[in-house]
C-alpha cells in the first residue's frame, strides 16, 4: 500500500526550446521542444529547470520554463499561495 503524507501533490511541468526573440516566449520551432518531465512539487521541478538552463548557458535564445499544471488542472487551489 502506498505511504500517505500531509504533503498534497503539487505537480509542475518543465520544458524548453528556442526563443524567435529574446524578448518574448514564441518558439523558433515547435516540433523541437525539450519536454523535460513532469514534477511533484516545485523543489524537484526548480532543481531540474535549473540543470537544464545551464546545459544550455551558451546559447542565448535557449530558454527553460516551469508550468505549475496543478494551478491549472484546480486554478482555487493556486489562490492559497501554494508553489
């Protein structure tokens, strides 16, 4: 049986790609999105983002993102001031 914890599931999405413009978020190519992984709680999902971002530190227009998809999948719940 699995063990349960007082700690709700928080999940968040990390993922990146090739920025058109440094001064915006619209992809050069969508077909070549880094789709990192799916996280569950935002500690694990910062330290991977983190990893990523400075694997790719030479080049300017690579940029990596989190996406708290659990404000998204129950958006009440992201008003409690949770990550």
């Amino acid at each position: 049986m699995a063990e349960e914890t007082d700690k709700s599931q928080l999940l968040h999405l990390v993922f990146g790609g090739e920025l058109k413009s440094l001064t915006g978020t619209e992809f050069r190519d969508l077909e070549a999105l880094d789709i990192v992984g799916i996280y569950g709680d935002y500690k694990s999902a910062e330290a991977t983002w983190r990893a990523k971002a400075q694997e790719t530190v030479d080049n300017a227009h690579m940029r990596y993102f989190i996406v708290h998809l659990h404000r998204l999948l129950d958006p009440d719940a992201g008003k409690a001031g949770r990550d």
